[in-house]
C-alpha cells in the first residue's frame, strides 16, 4: 500500500466527528431540486446580511476588498470568509493529490470518502484559521479592547457560517440541488455587484454635485438635469472615474456574449456501442474542457497571497523581504488597499488600456501570469477531477463504447490528441479574455464576469439536462 493512502487512512479517525450530509436515498424530482437550491441560496443571502456580533470597527483596509465579488464574501457579516476556505482546502488537496504527494484512486469508494472528508477537514480547519487572524490583526477592532471572550465569540461565529458554507454546498453536491453551492454563491454575488452598479439609488458627492451611483440612473439623471447634453452623456459614458459607466455596463455585456460565443467550440469524437449494433453517439469535447475550475483556483491562489501579504505588511511595514511581497497603499475611496509595488502589485490587473501602456513590465507579467496559470490549473484539475484521457477511456470502456473508425486499444492514444491540448488552449483562452475584461473595466472584474457566464451556461445546460430527463417544458 502506498505512503499516499496511508496518509488518507489517518484521516479516518476524524471522519466521525465531520458532519456529513447523507446521500439522497431515492431520486430527487427536478422541482424539488429547484426548491432546495432556492432554500440554498435563502440562506445564503440571510447570513451575508447579518452583521458579527460583538465586532467594534469594521473600517480598517479591506484584506480581501478585491476578491470578495469572486469570493462570495460580506464584509461584516457572517459571511466575511465566503466560500475562501473551501476553495483553499480544494485547491491544496487537488494540488496534492495531482503532483502524486498523495495518492488518491477515485474508482475506489473508500478513497474517494477519505478525500472528500479530508478536504472538509482542511476546509474546517482553514476556517478557523482564518478567523483568529481577522481577530488577532484587529480587523474588528484591538483585540485587548474587545476582550477575550468577545474574540471568542467572533471566531465562533465564523466558524459556525464557514461550516454552513461547507454543508450548504454538499448538501447541493450530492443531487439535492443543482450544481454545486460554490458556483451558485459565487454567480449569486457577481450578478449582484453588476446589477447594483448599473442600477444603484445612492447618490455621492463627487465634486460636481450629487450623483447617482448606478450607470444606468446616472445616464437618466444627467441628461434630464444638464443642460448640455452632450457632456452630460459624455460624463457618464466614461468621464466618471470612481463610479461605474455606462461604457463599463457595455463592456461586460460584450465579455459575457464572447464567453457564450467560445461556449459552442467543441469537437465531437464519434464513438459506437461495441454491444448494441447501431448504436451511435458522439463523446463532445469543449473548448472550455475544465470550464470555470483554472479561474477559481487561480483567484484562490491571487487572494490568500493578497491576504498574507496584506497582513504581514500592516505589521512589518518596513521589512525588505515583506515589501517584496507586496506594498500597499490605503484608497482615498472605498475601503481597501492596493499594492503599489512588489509581487502582489505585478499580480494585479491592469485596470485599463491607459494603465496598460503606462507599465508594460506590469502587463506583460500579469498577461503571462493569468495565461501561465490558468493553462496550468487546467491541465492539472483533467488528472485529479476523473477527465483525464485514461479516465475517459476507462469510462467509456465500463459503458463498452468504442472509437469509430479505431481499434479497441487506441482509444486512449485518440483522446490524448484531443483532452490534454483542449484543457490547455481552453485555459489560456480562459486567461486572455480575463485580462481583456479588466482592460476593458468590465464590472466585477474580469475574472469575476468568466464566472458568472460559465457558471450560468453550465446551470443553463444542468437545467435543460433535468428537464429532457424529466420530460416536461416547464419546471413547475
């Protein structure tokens, strides 16, 4: 038995004191699917309204500002962590068990239980840690003025909503709902931020006088109120700096129609039944082969570097060796820092063209980046996610489905044409359109628009899935 199971089989002890949401003992209609990924999300929004009890200030710089949107965080809330810890845990555990650190064989049940359970653990684990650094840095004011059992109070707090985080998302993993809770929360909070800054009442002082804060709004607002009319259009369609514009709102709805447009790319193999005589069917292969995964491991991996970066700066401000990790400066508006230079300011998107053409090191470095990870990440989630070509190949074998027009023992050689180079050109893919949205100002950033269209188009097939299977038009 290899060392890398024996590390799995020491998590068995602690797989009694996990909580477990249990399989579903028959098979779940499509509207009670419906109705528990509405309950989901319910519960969601509720704890990303509730504010931390006991919590003096939430005013210092924003560790995760600019990651919340991808991170389905709440500043404040029960929600402050999101759903940070379960990518984390994820992330170090696909990485793990992709570089062979541990050795995971997903046809076997009992290996599969121990590596879920173990990414819950770390998941929990990650939680907690993660709670008493908010506390300890004074995220929620001085740790010695709110006193120890106040800090108490608030790791628990955070705990108790991470660990809801994780059943939530089982609970719809398992087929009680639809898709995964990560995906739903992650589209839930990005189609938030988009329609709140198109369409946002509040109003803000902006030098010129009060203006509404959603683009949409302050178009109207503008052109029924100015007299001139042209600079009145002019403002809002890309003169207003801090707020969102109208170009900003055109922007992201032509990221997400050329998103959709690559969602089509795909290569049909053609295979047959080596059984049924006439049967025949295709086995498609997308351009998008690991659809949004590169991209949320990536902003996993961009976010927990901005945080320790972030922490270490606010305490070591002057250290050499922290500067190279990142420099930060506080905003003049709006509650979180940007880096200014160091690893972490290269790591940042450049937020326009302009930017782009006043440091070319800067993009370039955050173009091969984005490009370099994402293809990376993709081709690393085909080994540890069952779609790798012998994956495939052994699926298809189980099925007894064969290649046309090949033999038998060629079917894995005809896949590794295809898999490998479709999860690395999809990555990159992945990665330049990314980069394109931030340029563009694309609301929500780049990254978070690939998210949102991806996890749509996927609820949008699931949902088309469900209803074939189920034979009706209508969901209800």
């Amino acid at each position: 038995m290899s060392s890398g199971v024996k590390f799995l089989h020491l998590i068995r002890p602690f797989m009694l004191f996990i909580p477990e949401i249990s399989n579903p003992e028959r098979k779940i209609q499509f509207r009670e699917k419906i109705l528990w990924t509405g309950v989901t999300l319910f519960i969601f929004l509720v704890c990303c309204q509730i504010p931390l009890y006991g919590i003096m200030s939430s005013d210092s710089a924003d560790p995760f500002y600019w990651m919340r949107v991808i991170m389905a965080s709440n500043r404040g809330t029960l929600m402050e962590l999101g759903i940070s810890p379960i990518i984390t845990s994820g992330m170090i555990m696909q990485l793990l068990a992709g570089t062979k650190i541990i050795d995971v064989d997903q046809g076997l049940k009992e290996d599969r239980a121990l590596f879920n359970g173990a990414q819950k653990l770390f998941g929990m684990l990650i939680t907690l840690a993660q709670a008493v650094v908010y506390v300890m840095t004074g995220m929620y004011g001085e740790p010695g003025d709110l006193g120890a059992g106040i800090c108490l109070l608030i790791v628990i707090q955070l705990f108790i909503a991470g660990l809801i985080v994780l059943l939530l998302d089982e609970l719809l993993q398992k087929g009680y709902g639809l898709g995964s809770g990560i995906s739903l929360f992650i589209a839930t909070n990005i189609c938030e931020t988009i329609v709140w800054k198109a369409f946002s009442p509040a109003t803000i002082n902006t030098g010129n006088g009060q203006e509404f804060e959603g683009a949409i709004i302050a178009m109207f607002h503008q052109l029924f109120t100015r007299n001139d009319k042209i600079r009145a259009l002019q403002r809002v369609w890309s003169g207003r700096q801090d707020l969102p514009n109208v170009l900003n709102l055109v922007a992201t709805v032509l990221v997400f129609a050329v998103v959709i447009f690559f969602q089509g790319f795909r290569v049909d193999l053609p295979i047959k039944s080596s059984r049924v005589r006439g049967q025949v069917s295709n086995y498609p292969i997308k351009l998008f082969y690991t659809s949004n995964m590169p991209i949320i491991l990536q902003s996993a991996l961009v976010s927990n570097l901005y945080f320790i970066s972030q922490m270490l700066y606010r305490k070591f401000a002057g250290n050499f060796f922290v500067g190279l990790l990142g420099i930060w400066e506080r905003q003049d508006s709006g509650p979180g820092a940007v880096p200014v230079g160091g690893l972490c300011y290269y790591l940042s998107p450049p937020l326009s063209f302009g930017h782009a053409r006043e440091d070319p090191i800067h993009t370039l470095f955050y173009f091969v980046f984005m490009l370099g990870s994402c293809a990376m990440f993709s081709k690393l989630w085909i080994d540890v996610s069952g779609t790798s070509p012998k994956d495939v190949a052994k699926q298809l074998k189980e099925q007894s489905m064969i290649m046309q027009g090949h033999r038998d023992e060629s079917l894995q050689r005809v896949l590794n044409k295809y898999i490998p180079t479709a999860a690395a050109f999809g990555g990159l893919c992945i990665g330049a359109l990314s980069v394109t949205a931030d340029m563009l100002g694309a609301i929500g950033s780049g990254t978070g628009i690939l998210l949102a269209v991806t996890i749509i188009y996927q609820y949008y097939e699931t949902f088309a899935k469900e209803q074939a299977e189920s034979g009706s038009l209508t969901p209800f």
